[in-house]
C-alpha cells in the first residue's frame, strides 16, 4: 500500500536538486553537473525515478546505500556513468541474495546527492528521500548509520573496466573507509560502491530523512530569486532557517594534500556590513570551520556553505579562487550529527581542531 | 620593431602600424560582409601614408569571425567524434551536453573506443586500434572530412590521441584532425567539446585565413602573418588554421591590452565602447583577469582561457527610443553610417545623442540641432547608469580605480564616474584593440599532474614544457617570461600528486626563423 505514496521526480526537480546539492556539499562532494548530464540522458530515453518517504519502507525491506567514491579531479576525465553506479548495486544483490526495495545515497551534498537516482533509473526502483549525512563528509565513518553503530559491511566496489571487489567483514567504519580506499585507489581513483544493505527498519531509525526534497528545494528558491532578480542567498537563509555569517571577496587560498585529502584555508576579506573584518576558512575537503578575526564562529558539523554573491550556487573547495565575491552562510546541522556521539565522530575534534562544538543554532543561542 | 595590428570587429575594421611600440598611424574603416574588403580597405589607408611605406615584420589580425560562426551557426561543417576512453564515460557520450541544434548541425558520426589513461599515466585499457582503423574507414566512406580525437588524460598522455592520428592520416588522408589535448586542460567534455568545435570550423580557418593572406598580399606587403588568441597572445598564421577556437575571445582581450600599452597602466579597469557593446573588464599586471573555469560559447561548455568580461548592449550605434528613455541593447552595427541621423539617416542612434550634446564632432551636426535637451540628458543619463553598475559589479576592491575608457564610443563614458578615481583617455584610444593585436606576444602553456615532486620541481617541469610549445608557437626562447602560474593539491590521490598550471608568453621570434 507504501506504493500510493511514491512520487514522481520531475526533469525540473532534477535541475534544482543540481543547484541545493552542491550548496549541501559545503565545498566538496563533487559538482553534481555529470550527475545531472546522465539524469538528462536518462530522462530523454524515457527512464523516470520515483521518490519515496523513508517512513513508507518496511520494517524488513533492503535499501542499497551508493555513493561514488574518489578523486573529483578524476571524475573529470572517468565521467559519471548511471550504469557503474547500478553494477555496484546489482553486486549487493547476487552476494547477499537479496532484492533491494530502494536507493538512497550515502551524501546528499554534491555529486552523490545525485547518484542514487542515477541507479534507480537503470533499476526501476525508487530512491529513498533519505541519506546518511545532510550534507558532504569526507569518510566512511562519517555518517548517521556509523554513529548508529550499524554493521559497516559488506561494501561493493566496481571499475568500469571488469574489476570488482567487495570488502566482506571490517572491524570498524574506520576500518572500511581503510581498505576500500586502497582498492578505490588502485581502481585509478575512482570507483562506483555500494555500502553495507541496510533495513527498512534501519533506515528509518538512522536515515537522515527528507534530504532530497531539502535539495531540491533550496535549488528552487535559489533558482526562483535569481529568475526573479531577487537576492537568492537571502531567499534560501529565509527557506532554510540559515544564518549569513560573513560577505566580501575571497584574498587568499591556501591549498595542501595531507593523507589523501584536501586541507587548507581560504580568507575573505569583508564587504558592505563585514568592511574591516576577515573571515578565515579551514577546510578538510569540506569547509570545517569558519574564523572571524581569529574567532571561531562556526563549525562543523553546522552546514557553512560558502555562495557566490550574486547568484547563490556553491563555491567548491577545489574552485574557489582569488578575487571570488562570495556570501558565507551557516545551516542548522541535522539533529544525529550534533548528539554528543555524533560529534564524535564528525564534530571539530574529527577534523583535528581543538574546539567545544558550539552551534549557531542551537536553543541558547536562537535567544541570543 | 615594425608591426601592423588589425582588429575585425561589428562595426569597424581598425588597423594601426606599430614602431619601436609606438603608434604611427591608425585607420578605421566600415567591416564588410566579406571581412576581406574590410581588411583590404583598411590597409591601403594605412599604406596610403607615408610613415606606413616601410617593410613591416608582422601582420597580427584579431577577429571574432570564427566565434560568431559558432554563435550564429554558420559555417560550421559535419565533424567525426572519437572518444578514446571506454569502457569508462559511455553514459555521456561526445555532444552530450550541446544545445540540439548545434548537436544536430555538426554531429555527423560518433565513435567510442576502449583506451585512454588513468591520472598517474598507467593505461586504463589497451587501445583498441582495431576499432580506430574501422572508425577511419567509416569516415572515409561517410566522406567526412574534419574528425575531432578526445582521450581520457590526454593532458597527461597523449599517446592514445597520436596513435589515432597516424591511424587516420594513413587511412583518410584528406581528413582534418584536431587532438583534444592540444586545447588543452583536464576536463574530459569540456576539452572535448573545445575539439569538436574546433574541428567544425576547420574549413572556415582555412579559408578565411587564405582570405587574410590575399588581402595582406593585395595590399603590397610580405610580412608573415599572425592571428591573436583569448589570452592576448598570437599565433602563426598556419597554427591558426589548424586551432580556430584559439581566437574565440581576442577581440576584448586586444582592446584591454592595447589600452594597457597606450596608457602605461597595468592595473585599472577597462571600459571599450564598440558600436553595438561595451565590454568592461580588468587589468592586472598588464593581462585580463581571467574568467573563473568554464566558459559557454554559442551554448557549449569549454574551458577556454577567457578574459572575465561583463558586456552590455551600448555601444555608438546603439537605438534610443522607449518611454523612460532606453540606449540599447539595439543597434544599427555596421550600418551607422547610413542610418544614424548625423550621417542622413533616419534613427536616433547615440552617436547622434553625443554629437548634439558635443561629447563628439561627427557628421552632419545640424541634423541633430532638434533634438530636444530633455531628450538628450535622458539619454546620456541611462548610459551613464548602465556603465556605472556595470563598473560596480566587475570591481573586485574596495575604493576607487581609474578606469580606462577606449573604442570608438568612448565618447559615451562620462567625465566622472562614481567608485572612479580617474577616467584616463588616451591618443588612438578609438583604436586600442588593433593595438593590442599589434603589441601581443606569443604563449605556451602546460597543465599537468606531477607525483613525486616537489612543488618546485614540479612548477619548473611544467615550466619548461610551456616554454616549449610557446617557442613551438614561435616565441623568441630568450624573451619569454612566466606570465601565471597556478598549482592545485590533488585530493584522494596518492604520491603527493599536484597539478600544475604554467603560462609562459615571450616576442615573437625572428622572421627568419618563423
């Protein structure tokens, strides 16, 4: 009877749901603009995905969890391809002898945010309105069903060149993010996975819910005011409940890789009301923490997402550059993420920064 | 030095003759429809002066003919695609993200192929030379004659793109071939797109360039000739051919580094006043600043090296009409001295505005003598505020900068300008962008991912590559100097990989050695 509840996902809703995951993504998880490519195709050829409440899965149902894992730069040149992402799902099935009911994605921010609609076109079911993040982490262990202290494996790994691995038993999320990134590695970087099948039951408890109608509609407010010429960034805060930490342009990026990721820092030197101030930026290919004159302000797991000024889309941390005019915004975090075992694992001390999480949104300071 | 630089824009054909840098002579002359008799015209002025009746070493030409072929579909013939890269990419095939009828108009065979490279140069699969020879013999029975090659990290490796090279050479000989990785950048689709556009136009360069060679050759000189591209820097002639989409964006970049050289600045922003737009960009260290990443042409994403340009529609021939007062976006174009009413004819256009209020003296003065004052200041009111926000949203700092008003409407830039510290004019203004042509150097650039380096080491590798393709290009090795240098961690990678951006731009060598 779940089956009255599914809805329809329209090209439009895929073109917005572009735009609001890339602001989820907080500087990283990719461009969704191949993932978006392939859902035009697949569109085109007739293929449709239908969206589903996480409330509506049965207790006993089997949801593949996707996410394309690698190197953005490498994904520039091995172009997203909705049939790999599929392949890795299929895996799941044949070694757990299971049917899945549906797909969600491991990180609605980014390029992921538009992965499991990928596969649930090419597998006629439908995509759970659900993810594991609200947004974009770097690791494995980073997720609402790792905080959960749900089973990490098996994880599937497909390269479109024939090879196929599967992580069968790990100790530890940790352990996951481990070796699958060794065989993602020697995949050339990149590679189409599915994580451990969770339940119904499991993604009821511990999904992170509604994230892809968030997406899509943060893109169509952002969309709607640019359309309109009205000032998108202050449209979006209003629509999500955000806050606008800082405006100016960007003075300095400091970029370095440091095992395997992308660390660094960006300042913006401020405008308008922020004139005489600076902004500095720490980021772990996600931005992590936000500094104003030396202060922190904000910090993960509380979404900064930094905008273009004028027309609201995300500014990557791979793509952000000198002389950029940018607005920085903060958005609440979901609620699994701020517990005090969910800042364990992806509070400020995850990403090595000697700070008592504080968040912009939290009761005592909505008074303030 | 002895230089002619010539600029092909909407309106005018420009030309100026350069010596030891500075500006002898400059003509202006209407564009024709044929480009050539423009061109022809313009240089028998500038000959017909006596300064000009010297050996020159160098014609340099700047055009938009080959991006307004794309923008306006014309022009454009049948090209082959073979996408070297499977089984990776397939669900985005090569014109996958082109507007339909642009797809329609050159797609004429699409091949994909096993093959390619991963990022640290290991091949991703054997290349399928099989495939590439019964993709060759397809083209050949097809008749196509242009065919573009794209190869996943081909930037990298470009041996995937050569071998399919010498497959074609040796089976449709008559075919054009462009190599995606002579374009340029990582970016599998959109280095493939700049290649199919540039095999599309392939026909066009030859004989629009053939066309520059006999109108230089009818006009009595023998100078080698050379063509401008976006980042400000020229190419021969015959390199020109062979990479029309290397000259997409020359015309602003010309004018913004002519009104460097005319006025000695290197920082400030850069109004030119044409007749249809003005384009407003900045200065920095003598160069555009560039635009961000990617770059729509004619509604294809590429990744062109594009000057960061904000153009509106108000230019010398723009129409003013409507209730409040409007200039522009319209415009009479090349046809403003037949319709404009300082030179008899009918439409009130803003060169007759600037005439009446004196800003300018051309025409016939006493055809604009009704005009009414309230017309007038309305008039020159809106120009006024749509160059102003302009200004205001492409300034990147706080306070006030000098702005550099040049082009042949530069009369419509305002004596002052709020955020303006200065509004600087300078002798041949009008022709700036023929003097950009005129002073452009040529360049060569390299953009790869180095393991295993230091950053030194790595920024002088890449280095030392783009020294080598600008001296290829035909720059004088001792006169070149690194003009930006960009270098980028790679996240998720292993071995310390950095990815290395090196754009290096000396003077154009010798003639004896071209």
């Amino acid at each position: 009877m779940s089956e009255r509840q599914l809805k329809d996902i329209s090209l439009e809703e895929i073109e917005a749901l572009a735009v609001g995951a890339w602001i989820l993504g907080t500087g990283g998880g990719g461009s969704p603009y191949l993932g978006l490519l392939n859902l035009r195709r697949l569109y085109a050829d007739g293929h449709r995905v239908q969206l589903m409440s996480p409330l509506d899965l049965d207790d006993d149902d089997w949801v593949a969890v996707v996410s394309n894992m690698g190197a953005p730069l490498v994904g520039q040149e091995r172009l997203a391809d909705s049939r790999s992402i599929a392949r890795a799902v299929r895996m799941q099935e044949e070694l757990n002898n299971i049917k899945f009911r549906a797909v969600m994605s491991v990180e609605i921010g980014g390029g992921n945010g538009m992965q499991a609609l990928m596969a649930a076109a090419h597998l006629g079911i439908p995509v759970v309105d659900a993810d594991c993040m609200g947004r974009a982490f770097p690791e494995a262990q980073m997720t609402s069903v790792a905080i959960g202290g749900l089973r990490p494996y098996p994880c599937t790994l497909y390269d479109p060149r024939g090879i196929e691995a599967v992580v069968t038993k790990v100790p530890s999320w940790k352990w996951m993010e481990r070796a699958s990134r060794k065989i993602c590695v020697e995949m050339g970087s990149i590679a189409s996975t599915s994580k451990a099948p969770r339940t119904g039951r499991e993604v009821k408890d511990w999904g992170i819910h509604f994230t892809t109608t968030a997406a899509i509609r943060i893109g169509r407010v952002v969309e709607g005011a640019n359309r309109r010429h009205e000032d998108p960034i202050a449209a979006m805060l209003a629509s999500e409940g955000g806050k606008q930490l800082f405006t100016g342009k960007i003075v300095d990026v400091e970029r370095r890789t440091t095992e395997g990721f992308l660390r660094g820092s960006a300042t913006i030197e401020g405008s308008d009301g922020d004139r005489g101030d600076r902004l500095k930026l720490s980021f772990q290919n996600e931005w992590v923490v936000a500094w104003r004159n030396g202060e922190a302000i904000a910090m993960c797991p509380d979404l900064i997402c930094v905008l273009d000024s004028v027309n609201g889309h995300a500014v990557g941390t791979e793509t952000v550059r000198y002389g950029q005019r940018v607005t920085v915004v903060a958005l609440p975090a979901p609620t699994v993420l701020t517990s005090a075992r969910g800042l364990e694992f992806v509070g400020p001390r995850a990403f090595g920064y000697d700070l008592d999480f504080r968040s912009l949104f939290s009761p005592t300071e909505a008074g303030a | 030095m002895k230089r002619i630089g010539i600029d092909v824009g909407g309106t005018n054909t420009d030309a100026v003759l350069l010596v030891d840098e500075k500006v002898v002579h400059s003509v202006k002359r209407p564009t024709t429809a044929d480009i050539t008799s423009g061109i022809l015209d313009a240089l028998k002025a500038l000959r017909a002066n006596p300064a000009a009746a010297i050996p020159v070493e160098a014609v340099v030409i700047g055009t938009t003919h080959f991006i307004n072929a794309v923008v306006q579909r014309r022009h454009l013939q049948k090209v082959a695609a073979i996408r070297i890269g499977l089984p990776a990419s397939a669900s985005l095939p090569p014109f996958c993200d082109w507007p339909a009828d642009l797809a329609a108009m050159v797609s004429g065979d699409i091949f994909m192929l096993e093959g390619g490279h991963d990022y640290d140069g290991r091949p991703f699969m054997p290349l399928d030379t099989a495939g590439l020879k019964a993709a060759a013999r397809r083209i050949k029975d097809k008749g196509l004659h242009s065919v573009a090659v794209c190869s996943s990290f081909s930037p990298l490796d470009p041996s995937c793109e050569t071998t399919a090279r010498e497959i074609l050479a040796d089976i449709c000989p008559d075919a054009a071939v462009t190599l995606s990785h002579d374009l340029g950048r990582i970016g599998l689709l959109e280095r493939e797109n700049a290649a199919l556009l540039n095999a599309a136009l392939n026909d066009l360069a030859v004989t629009t360039v053939a066309a520059f060679r006999k109108a230089i050759a009818d006009s009595g000189l023998d100078a080698p000739l050379f063509l401008t591209q976006n980042d400000g820097t020229v190419m021969q002639a015959e390199i020109a051919t062979a990479f029309p989409v290397m000259s997409f964006a020359s015309g602003a970049t010309n004018s913004m580094r002519g009104a460097a050289h005319l006025s000695g600045l290197a920082d400030a922003m850069v109004v030119d006043v044409g007749g249809t737009t003005s384009d407003i960009g900045q200065l920095r260290h003598g160069f555009p600043r560039e635009a961000n990443a990617v770059v729509e042409v004619g509604g294809v994403r590429t990744l062109f090296r594009m000057p960061d340009l904000l153009s509106i529609g108000l230019g010398g021939g723009s129409h003013v009409e409507g209730t409040p007062i409007r200039v522009g976006p319209l415009s009479v174009g090349y046809r403003l001295t037949s319709e404009a009413l300082v030179f008899g004819g009918t439409r009130v256009t803003a060169t007759d505005i600037a005439v009446a209020a004196g800003l300018v003296d051309v025409g016939d003065r006493s055809r604009v003598a009704s005009l009414p004052g309230t017309l007038i200041d309305a008039a020159l009111a809106d120009a006024k505020r749509k160059l102003e926000e302009t200004i205001d949203r492409m300034k990147t700092e706080a306070g006030d900068v000098p702005l550099l008003a040049v082009g042949g409407g530069a009369f419509l830039v305002p004596e002052r300008l709020p955020g303006v510290s200065e509004i600087v004019r300078v002798p041949h203004g009008d022709c700036a962008n023929a003097v950009g042509a005129a002073i452009a150097q040529v360049s060569g650039e390299a953009d790869q991912v180095f393991r295993e380096l230091s950053r030194n080491e790595a920024i002088a590798a890449a280095r030392s590559i783009a020294e080598d393709r600008a001296v290829q290009a035909g720059a004088a090795r001792v006169s070149l100097k690194t003009i930006d240098v960009e270098d980028m961690p790679i996240a998720y990678l292993p071995g310390n990989a950095l990815r290395v951006r090196v754009r290096v731009a000396g003077a154009i060598a010798e003639p004896a050695l071209v």
